[in-house]
C-alpha cells in the first residue's frame, strides 16, 4: 500500500479540436446510442467524450471552435488524465451560443484551425518537439455558398506537414437549417428567400436552406492541406484515426503498480491454507 507510482515510459500524442458550431452542425441527423437522432454539434462531442476516455495517460487535448471563417483556440493542451474532468466540463460547454458570426467558410475554418496549431506548437516548452495534431470536426456546408475550387485555398506555410485529421459529421441526406435566437432556442428552420441561393448552377436547383455533409469537399480540403479524413462513425474508428495522424512521443508517466507487490502478498496468505488443505488427505490416509 505504501508503494509510491513507479515512472514507466509510455506512448503519448497532443490534440488540438476544433468543433464546427456554425449553424448547419444544429441540423439532427446523426443517430446515437439507442437509436437516439441528435445534431451534428452533439455526435462529435460525444464521440470525442469517448476517445478522451480511451487516450493514454501524458497524452495532451485542446479544444477549439469555429465559425465564420476563423478557428479560436478555447484551452490551451492539457494532459488528459490531470485534467480529465476539466476536459469534459468544458467541452460540455462548446455550443452554438458562441457562434460570433453565422457565416461558415469550412475552407478557411481549416486553414486557421492549422494556424491555430502552429501557434501552439511554438508555445510548447523548447524540450517537447513533438508536432500538435489537428483535428476539425466538421460537416462542410459553406454558408454563404462558395465556389468550392480547393486550388485557390490558402495552404500553411510549413518546412514539414502539419499533421491533422478532418472529421466528417452529418447525413447524406438534405435537411433544414434550425434557426435560433440569442439563446440557442431553435424558433424555426431557415427558409429558402432567406438564405444566400448558390449562382453558379441553373436556376431553382439550389438549396442553401437544405444541408447535408459535403463530404467531397471536406476530402478536398484535407487533401490540400495533406491531412487524413475519416468519416465520423464508430468511436474506435475515430480513435484509429486520430491516433495514426501523426507521430507519438514517449514520455515518462506515474504508474500505480501496487497491484503487483499486493498480487505476491495475496499468494502469500493463501498458499499455505491451500497446501494444509491438501496436505490433511494425505495425512489422514497415511493414519489409516
């Protein structure tokens, strides 16, 4: 009992989540646990609740939010099993009533996300070298539409790729856009003579007030910036994912190992009823 943690080395990885919380990620098409249909915002924060339970110990998470055209880092990396509670508590409160602006330029959201994570790797200590990894959960919908030609994205200035992975969430299918008031009240789906309507196709064929995951876009993007994609679905899945993104470190971690030492205790008391017990046959049948 009076055994302190031994420090053994263990592999280790650092996150820095962005969640998409523009309006399309409102839209409830994603079935949970239980059949249950809930928003797109909702099925990513759940999935990553459930990775954050399966990363190691000295693995590092920040979360991020993005709208309009800019990701903002909301936490600085922190180790996960420190911090775990801190970790969910604040990703409970990553929710559409943030949102700073209603427009969603997924493109740019990326690219800034990318940003963001230079940034934290530079404030890292001068010791840890190991890259942050990016991971922008989103479903792609630019809002207003824009021509979705990836060539003329920005891409970042890097002497090596950034690693980072894309998470695409939602339906193939085309729903409304809920609308909601300053407190996150949904009061009703947007129409379609109030929504900017794609000009670059025929006339009547665009429905900007519909949304469902543009997945090829999102591959686009990822593919511009050389990151992975995975499309959300099972959380081991998503757990393979983010962990094959980028490399891992290994660090030195507190390990309670008095499981063993209390193991070895526990043979010890019980052995010796154990061979009395078969030692009494024995005995008995040698006096008869």
């Amino acid at each position: 009992l009076l055994l302190p943690p031994m420090m053994v080395p263990r592999k280790a990885q650092s996150f820095f989540v962005v969640f998409d919380i523009t309006q399309s990620m409102g839209v409830a098409d994603v079935a949970a646990d239980g059949g249950v249909v809930v928003t797109r915002l909702d099925a990513g924060k759940a999935a990553m609740r459930q990775v954050l339970r399966r990363l190691p110990c000295g693995s590092q998470v920040a979360w991020g939010a993005f709208t309009d055209y800019r990701s903002i880092p909301l936490i600085a990396p922190l180790e996960v099993c420190e911090h775990f509670d801190a970790l969910l508590s604040t990703l409970d409160y990553i929710e559409p009533r943030m949102r700073w602006a209603n427009a969603s330029n997924v493109a740019r959201g990326a690219y800034w996300a990318l940003r963001a994570t230079q940034a934290l790797n530079t404030a890292q200590p001068a010791d840890d070298e190991q890259p942050i990894i990016t991971v922008f959960v989103s479903d792609g919908h630019e809002a207003p539409p824009a021509p979705l030609d990836v060539d003329d994205l920005l891409r970042i200035d890097s002497p090596v790729p950034l690693p980072g992975l894309i998470v695409g969430v939602g339906s193939d299918i085309a729903s409304p856009i809920p609308r909601t008031d300053n407190e996150g009240r949904v009061i009703a789906n947007w129409a379609a003579d109030e929504v900017v309507q794609r000009n670059d196709v025929p006339a009547g064929s665009s429905h900007e007030g519909l949304s469902a995951m543009n997945e090829g876009h999102l591959r686009a993007i990822a593919a511009k910036h050389r990151l992975d994609y995975v499309r959300l679905g099972a959380v081991e899945a998503l757990h393979a994912a983010m962990t094959a993104a980028g490399p891992a470190r290994t660090v030195p971690q507190p390990t309670d190992v008095r499981c063993v030492p209390a193991l070895v205790a526990l043979l010890c008391l019980l052995v010796p009823p154990l061979m009395g017990l078969w030692r009494a046959p024995t005995m008995n049948k040698a006096a008869s």
